[in-house]
C-alpha cells in the first residue's frame, strides 16, 4: 500500500502541489498563443477602464450631486472587477487581494442601486411623498420569493430606512471582513482552501454569503415595487446589468473555485488546481465585464444625453432638475 502511494505522488509534478507561481514565472512560461491571450486580456481590462473614465467626465458633467457620484459608483462595478482580474491573473499570488477588493467595491454599488432608484423617484423626501402608506410587497427574491403569503407592509420613513440600513450593513460588514481576513492569513489562520470545521474560511465565507443574500433583499423590493414608474429611464435594464454583474462576479467565481478544490480542474504547471482555477476565472472575468462594461455605457450616456438648456423636460430629462439632497443613510 506504502509502494502505491509513493508511485501517485511520484507521478505528480512539484508545481501542482506548491502555491501560486510568480508573476516572472508566469511570463517565463507563456508560449506565443499566451502571450496573445494575455495581451488581448490586458488590453480589454486598460480599454474598459479608459471607457469608465470617459464615462464619468460625463456624468458629472451632465448630472447633479448626489446622483453623479451614485451612477459613477455603479458604472465603476464592471471596469474595477476587469481590472482586478487583469491584476490576478498576471500575478497569481495576489487572487486573494484582488478578489476581495472586487468583492468590497460590489458591496458599496449593492447599496449605490438602492440608493440610485430612490434618487430618480424624488430623492428620499419624494420616494416618501410618493409612497407613504402605500402597500410593498415584501416577498421578492432572494429572501421571499416563495413566502407569497407574506403581507404587504406600507412603505413609511422607518421602512425606507431599514431599507437603506439592510442593504448598507453589507456594504460595511464585507470591508471589515476583508479587512480581517486579510489580517488572519498574514498569521497563517486563512487558507480558501481549508474546508475543515476548525478553519476560519469555512466560517467567514457562509456568514459574507448571508449578509450578501440579506443586502440583495432591499434592493429586490424597492425595484419590484417601483419599476413601473421608472421605464422610461431604462432601469430594467440597469438592473439586469447589476444582476449580471452580481452573478458573474460571486456565483461563477464560486462554482470555478469548487471545481479546482475538488480536483475537478486539472492541474497544469506552474498552475496548481486551484491556481489554475483562479486563472480561468479571472481571464472570463476580463471577457465578461468588458461587455457589460460597454453595455452600461449605452444604458447611462443615452438617458442623460440632452441639451443644456435647464428647461429640458423630455425623454426623462426631467430628472436632471431634481435638487440635490443629501443621504440620511
């Protein structure tokens, strides 16, 4: 039995049982077809940057405080996530940091969408005007979709407020979270890969993934709620990118990463299972969030594209008169 042993491991290379390569390693060891993939995935991830940028001289050029800095905010989702990406994958040591500074900018537009859907209806003063005493429904998704027996609860200024609240402690906790996982692995106490029940990541991850789930909520009855009103400003749509990005960025990753623990991903030196599976990950990463890059750059650049005359009430140019005000959570 000790023979058979000795001969598996004997026939597995090194790399597959060490840690994630060097960045100077990954280059040494890129054939042409490499380094094409990688030049045309760095060019993608510097492009959709360089359209973000484009796109918030825009916005802030057209659009009034505070729903400026809640569109950059949004629009920022995607080209951040391709840009960490783009990080991870020519330096594969640094997954870990690039994927929980994707992770922490996400949690703040998870809050920025809720936020953006009160300012387009009148800010939090004429969301309230507009739908105080009004009946919600509560049961959306991810939380209550399938409690259709849930009742209706009148939306008040305490209601919109354990709103804002529920979609902000997720923005607040996953930073402080980051933050201390961060912390323990410097000690050695954070492996993505200990699944054992003495593990801190089999303890941290699931609680992130409730808090995750608790701050969609919010968000998910706010917009089912109001979406009727908000079609001519293209908010389905918007959405539906911010769900994408939602998707893509958490469930996709997770599934990936699955894959390579359990062995599921080959191992390719210098690339190790689960190195291997960030690389995958990050370079359909890149691919994905250019597209949707350039997706939300139609969706915001067409809705705010009118006159400067301050007499513009058309096609949803309305909005752009609505006086500024500031956020009481």
């Amino acid at each position: 039995m000790e023979n058979l042993e000795e001969m598996l491991n004997s026939t597995i290379h090194p790399s597959c049982l060490q840690e994630p390569p060097l960045a100077i390693d990954v280059i040494r060891e890129l054939d042409v077809f490499g380094m094409c993939l990688y030049s045309m995935l760095t060019f993608m991830s510097c492009l959709s940057l360089i359209l973000y940028l484009d796109t918030c001289v825009y916005i802030y050029r057209k659009v009034p405080y505070p729903k400026k800095t809640t569109i950059i905010w949004i629009n920022g989702a995607a080209p951040c996530i391709a840009t960490m990406s783009c990080f991870g994958m020519w330096i594969p040591r640094a997954v870990m940091f690039t994927d929980m500074t994707s992770n922490c900018y996400f949690a703040v537009v998870v809050y920025k969408v809720l936020m953006l859907i009160v300012e387009e209806l009148g800010g939090s003063s004429g969301f309230l005007k507009r739908f105080s005493g009004q009946p919600f429904k509560i049961s959306t998704g991810p939380c209550c979709c399938c409690c259709v027996c849930l009742p209706r609860v009148p939306m008040s200024r305490r209601m919109l407020f354990l709103l804002k609240l529920g979609a902000l402690q997720y923005a607040i906790l996953k930073t402080v979270l980051s933050i201390l996982c961060i912390i323990l692995w410097t000690n050695g106490n954070f492996d993505l890969s200990d699944l054992e029940i003495t593990g801190t990541a089999i303890w941290i991850n699931p609680f992130i993934g409730v808090l995750t789930i608790i701050s969609l909520w919010p968000v998910g009855i706010t917009f089912m709620n109001t979406k009727g009103l908000l079609g001519h400003l293209r908010m389905v749509p918007k959405y539906a990118m911010y769900q994408l990005v939602l998707v893509l960025s958490q469930l996709q990753t997770s599934i990936i990463n699955i894959l390579a623990l359990d062995g599921t991903i080959a191992c390719s030196p210098p690339f190790s299972s689960q190195a291997r599976g960030s690389m995958l990950s990050q370079q359909m990463m890149i691919v994905e969030m250019f597209i949707i890059t350039l997706v939300t750059r139609c969706l915001y650049r067409r809705m705010y594209d009118c006159p400067e005359e301050p007499d513009n009430t058309h096609n949803g140019c309305v909005a752009l008169k609505a006086p500024p005000e500031e956020h009481d959570v």
